[in-house]
C-alpha cells in the first residue's frame, strides 16, 4: 500500500473531483496498481493450471 503525504482535492470540477498528488506518490500509486494486476494475473494462471487447463507445446529449435 501507498502512503499519500499529502493529497488536494478539487471537488465538482466539470462534473468530475480532481485529486492532486505529487509526481512521486502517482507514481507509486501506477506501480502498485501493475503489481497488483500482474499478481492477479499469476494466479489466475495458477488456477487454471491447477484446474488441468494447460496447453503443450513442441519445442522448436532454431538456427541462428
């Protein structure tokens, strides 16, 4: 979790609130956001490949 030092609020501008962060603390927000969706990403993999829904492949070699 992201500690927010600081966090301005503008409230119903254009219909919509504005948070303003620093360039920082956005940044860690992004970050932990991906984390958190490639986490989920993982074990949604690992579900399925505990469920037997898997798929085998040939290796294929190549010349360089």
């Amino acid at each position: 979790m992201v500690a927010v030092k600081q966090a301005n609020v503008v409230q119903n501008y254009a219909d919509a609130d504005i948070v303003i962060l620093s360039r920082e603390e956005f940044e860690e927000l992004q970050k932990s956001k991906h984390n958190e969706e490639y986490l989920a990403k993982l074990d949604r993999g690992f579900k399925q490949a505990k469920e037997g829904n898997i798929i085998y492949h040939d290796i294929i070699e190549v010349d360089d």
